[in-house]
C-alpha cells in the first residue's frame, strides 16, 4: 500500500468533515502528476506572432525569432508552419524571406490560435472519445463542471486579440527585438 497524501488527508479532514461516512484514508492515492496547461508548441506559436505583431516593418526571419527568446530554432519552423497553414502568417522563401502576419493583430483571436495549435483539451478520461474504463461516468458530474471551466477559460481567450499582447507594450518590444 502506498503512503496516505497528506495534502488529501487535510483537504478532507478540513474541508468535508462529516461529509465522508467511509474511511477514505484507507484508500491509496496513486499520485498522478498531470496538470491543465498549454503545450510547448502553442506557447511557442503565441510568442512568435507575438513577435511578428511587435515587428511591424519587414520580415521576421525563425533565426532571429529563436535567438530572441532563446528557444529552438527547430521547433519554430514546426510552429511557423502551422501558422501559415492556419492563415496566422504568411512566408516569404528565398534570400531575404521571413515571416510576417497575414492579418492585422486585431484579427488574430487568442482562443482561436489555441484551438488550433492545441491538439487534445481532455482534462480526465470521460472527455476522451472512446470507451472511458471510469467507474463512475454517466452519473458522475465532474465532467460537466471541467466542461464549463474549460468553456469558460476558452471563453476568456476569445476576448482576446493579438493587438491586445502587443499593442504599446513598448517593454515587451524593447527587451525582444534589441534580444532579437
């Protein structure tokens, strides 16, 4: 048997006495080390049309992107990729090509580029498609509350823009494009 949490062991002891009939505490908590956040490919493809919105003027090359902020050189051109495909940016090949926006910051919703860069938003199994092996789906409401929350935390991006993370932010554009 595994070591009793004792996080888990305060959560229930102060903030649902009386409300648990069994011994919880009986119970092994496997520890599960997951947690709700964006991946690496999306932060990225935010930073570099954060980067390209703060560059009004030119082209932007992934070279100068990656040595801004000091990422992968590698997984930037992955990323600028996707943009493109998406219509977030265009690309100019050739000597002297780059990158730049393929629309106006203002247009370029957050919730929208993290829809599409994001490939799963299963927060537990019973969001999985497919047969959940969750003893408890169907009855069970937290689903539903992880819905709304999801909802709700898309919902907050969407009333973003580009525009928004760059426009006169003159501290961000100081310290990337003197890094860059």
């Amino acid at each position: 048997m595994l070591p009793k949490n004792k996080y888990h062991q305060y959560l229930f002891q102060t903030l649902l006495p009386g409300r648990i009939k069994s011994n919880i505490f009986d119970t092994a908590f496997i520890p599960v080390r997951q947690s709700v956040r964006l991946t690496v490919y999306t932060d990225y493809a935010l930073r570099l049309l954060m980067y390209v919105a703060l560059k009004k003027e030119g082209l932007v090359t992934i070279q100068e992107v990656a040595g801004a902020y000091g990422i992968s050189r590698n997984h930037l051109m992955k990323v600028a990729y996707d943009l493109g495909r998406f219509g977030y940016l265009e690309t100019v090949r050739g000597r002297g090509g780059g990158l730049r926006l393929a629309r106006a910051p203002e247009k370029i919703g957050l919730g929208d580029v993290v829809r599409r860069m994001e490939e799963d938003f299963t927060l537990v199994e019973c969001f999985a498609t497919g047969a959940s092996t969750c003893r408890i789906d169907g009855p069970c409401r937290l689903q539903h509350v992880l819905n709304d929350a999801l909802k709700a935390y898309l919902g907050v991006l969407d009333r973003y823009s580009l525009a928004d993370l760059t426009t006169r932010n003159t501290g961000l554009a100081k310290l990337l494009l003197v890094a860059g």
